[in-house]
C-alpha cells in the first residue's frame, strides 16, 4: 500500500532552502572565525578556544529546553515555525556581532564581547532555530519517502551554500578592503541574506494539525503532559538517540578540523585559494550523493546498509587523502577527498528521516511521542562537535606554536597541521562508521510492531 503523499516539489525546495540560511551562520563562522580572531583581531587561538569550551557549558543544556518547548508550543503558525522564524533574527545579529569585535577595546574586553556574543547565538538563537527547522520533517509530513527527500534538499542546499561561503569569503573580504571593517561588512550581508531566506523557507510549509499527526492512542500519547526531567530520561533511554548525538558530534568534530584546512592550506601547501579547491572537492560529492539518496533508500529497502556502507567509502578515501598528502600530490588529495565526501553524502540526506524513526522508537518503546525533544541531537551535536572541534583546533594550534604574525610557521606547526587536517579526520570516519554499523533503527521499530500485532493477536 502507498504511503499518502504531503508535500508539493515546491514545499520540498521550500523546506530545504531555510538550510541556506542556517550555513550562513554556520558555514561562515565555522571556516573563519578562528582565522578572523587570530589573524585579523590579533588574539590568542589558545585562549579563543578556551572560551568556546566554557560557552559549551552554558549552552548545553539549551537543546532539550527548546526541544521540550517545541512540543508544547500550540500556535496559528505551528508548533516549531514560531521559533525556526523568530530565532533566526537573533542568529542575525549576533553573527555579526561576533565579526565585529571592537578594535579599540583591550584584549579582556575584544575576548568577553566575543565571548559573550558566540554564547548568545549557540546557546540562545542557533539551537532555536536548527531545532525548530529539524522538527518540521516529522511535524509537516508523515511519508518516510517524503522525510527522506527533505533531508536531500535540505543537505544539497546545505552544502552548496558551504561550498559557495567556503569559496567567496576570503576574495570577498579583500574586495571590501580587507581588515577588520571588511569582516563587519561581509557578516553583515550575510546575516541580511540568512534572515531573508530563513523566513521564505518558514512560510514554504504548513504543519499538519495535531489530529491527523496523532491518531487514536497516538494522540492521547501525544497529550500527556511531561517534563524536562521526564523528557531528558525519554532521551537517554533511546539508545538509538544517544547513537545519533555521537555521530552528530564527530561530524561536526571531523568538519572543524577540515576547516582548520584553511592553516594547512596557508602553511603547508603554500596557497590559501587552495581552500576553495579543497571545498569544492568535498561539497560537489556530497551534492551529487545527496541527489541519489532517496532513489538508494527505496531500493535498499532503507537507510541502515547504505549509510553503513557510504562511510566504508568514506573511511578508504580519508586513508589515501593521508597517503596522498604525505606524498605532496594536491591533485590527489583532492580526488580522495572527492571519493570520502561522495560516501558520507547518504548519511547527511537521511539523517532527519532516521531521527524521526528514533521518536518512533520512543513512542513504540515509551509510549510517549517527543518529536521536537528528539531532534534536539541536531543542535546539541553542532554546538558541542562544531565549538569543541573549534577548540580542540584552538589548542593544538597554541601548543604547536602557531604564530597569526609569522609568515612561516615552526615545524612544530607544520608536524600539527598535517595530523589536524590529515589523521584526525580519518580517524573520526573510523569511529562513525563503527556507530552506524550499530545503528538499524527500521529493523528493530519493524521487530516490536510485529511482536505487538501477535501480542494482540493472541490476546
């Protein structure tokens, strides 16, 4: 039997257009914030790392507050479009805040308003948002085929949007003039586009009202009241849950040390353009993988072999980008990093779709529905991979003796650059692909359905 169909192509490409936003803010402050405070500011990559690791702290508990507040938000416009659309006008202003640190103010000062400003859009206005947005796959359609495809839109947008801000930002810096005034400048007309888009995005579906997402027991689930207490045991109880949060968070661990590839790219190969070639290398893939996701899925019979079997790739490409690099080849370091990011793009499609069985799983398991708390993997998973690999990055390049004033750095920075940007991430692949091959979430919800029909059958 078919499954119903809830979305038009439109809502589709709607939906997934609000993650063009989201890599504004991302994908810019990801790739060069560091770069911007160390090169540009003149302040120590040691110390900015450390402040991102104290901002984990404060905003770690945020992502199951605002997924709780999801699920019990009740409005004309929906339970989690209220706060993707209002949250993003936060994200706005303090992603340019963060590109514009005073330049006349003392060190103490630059480092507390830097700090205070990244705290405010991880902790506050990012996880709003990304949590609100994630939840809209189980909250606008009920098809598995459709969630899948809106994860596939919203990952191709995803990464050409990296691709396109990885690309530009530097050359689009100089023509500002460069220096600090040019980062405020290039911030600011992000942020502009990101809250523009992030609102048509908002309004490209309508969330299907809580009768026709809730039928029968479901509903009543759906009604009882719990609280953050209950819903972080609800959590933590979803083994596939905790899964998900592990591999969410060494992604965002994995991307921040490709990120830091910016240094490799200055220090090592020589050429900082290279960046560019490098982020084409690794978005175009991913947006091809992307494309035939949800054709895989249908004809696999689901998402656990592919995914498990994408990061097999992943994992053979990252070990020849070492072999490569080692060899002094960029074209093929390139054509590695190419053949990793083409096995990690089924993974980034259907991750949203898997999250959704994992709430499933839940109401199968617990009998209580939590679709926005679940989602709350996505925020917590970019906020402590993305901001810990930040620091992480921040400190190895202290101990290294990194010096943003020097031309040519020690070989003690070159040794770290090459295992930053060549071994750690391979080694990151590793750990996700031993998580995935952990991780059939289908198949055990299709066991406990089955063992509730004879259950019921027999009664």
């Amino acid at each position: 039997m078919e499954e119903r169909t809830y979305l038009k192509w439109y809502n589709k490409v709607g939906y997934g257009s609000g993650d063009i936003a989201g890599n504004v803010v991302y994908a810019f402050l990801s790739s060069f914030v560091m770069i911007y405070l160390t090169n540009t500011v003149g302040l120590s990559a040691g110390i900015v790392g450390t402040l991102i690791a104290v901002s984990k702290l404060f905003d770690g508990f945020t992502d199951i507050f605002f997924g709780s507040m999801i699920d019990k938000t009740h409005t004309k416009l929906g339970k989690a479009r209220p706060w993707m659309l209002y949250g993003y006008i936060g994200c706005a202003i303090t992603l340019a805040a963060i590109f514009a640190v005073p330049e006349s103010w003392g060190a103490t000062a630059q480092y507390a308003w830097f700090f205070i400003a990244y705290t405010l859009l991880n902790g506050v206005f990012y996880t709003a948002n990304n949590i609100a947005y994630s939840a809209l796959t189980s909250l606008v359609t009920k098809n598995s085929k459709e969630r899948v495809q809106m994860g596939s839109y919203r990952f191709i947008f995803a990464f050409a949007t990296s691709l396109l801000i990885q690309s530009v930002t530097i050359g689009f810096v100089a023509k500002c003039g460069g220096g600090a005034a040019a980062w405020r400048t290039v911030a600011i007309i992000y942020s502009v586009i990101g809250l523009i888009i992030n609102t048509i995005s908002t309004f490209s579906v309508k969330e299907l009202s809580e009768e026709e997402l809730h039928e029968g027991k479901e509903k009543k689930a759906q009604e009882e009241k719990y609280g953050l207490l209950e819903a972080f045991k609800l959590l933590v109880s979803n083994r596939f849950y905790l899964m998900i949060c592990g591999v969410y968070i060494l992604q965002q661990l994995y991307g921040a040390m490709i990120n830091a590839g910016i240094y490799y790219m200055t220090y090592v190969l020589k050429n900082e353009n290279l960046y560019g070639a490098f982020s084409w290398a690794i978005n175009i893939p991913l947006i091809i993988a992307l494309v035939f996701t949800p054709a895989l899925v249908g004809r696999w019979k689901g998402m656990y072999k592919l995914n498990l079997r994408g990061y097999m790739v992943a994992v053979a490409g990252r070990g020849l980008v070492v072999v490569a690099g080692y060899m002094g080849s960029v074209p093929l370091m390139l054509l590695f990093t190419a053949l990793a990011a083409f096995g990690q793009g089924p993974w980034q499609g259907d991750m949203n779709a898997v999250i959704a069985s994992c709430s499933e799983y839940t109401f199968l398991t617990k009998g209580k529905r939590v679709d926005g708390t679940m989602y709350s993997c996505t925020s917590l998973g970019v906020k402590l991979g993305g901001g810990l690999g930040t620091a992480i990055a921040g400190w190895m390049l202290e101990f290294s003796k990194f010096d943003g004033t020097l031309a040519m750095q020690p070989q003690s920075c070159i040794d770290m650059l090459h295992i930053m940007y060549l071994w750690l991430p391979l080694v990151i692949d590793v750990l996700i692909m031993l998580v995935l091959s952990r991780m059939n979430v289908e198949e055990t919800n299709e066991k406990i359905k089955a063992k509730k029909k004879i259950e019921i059958e027999t009664a």
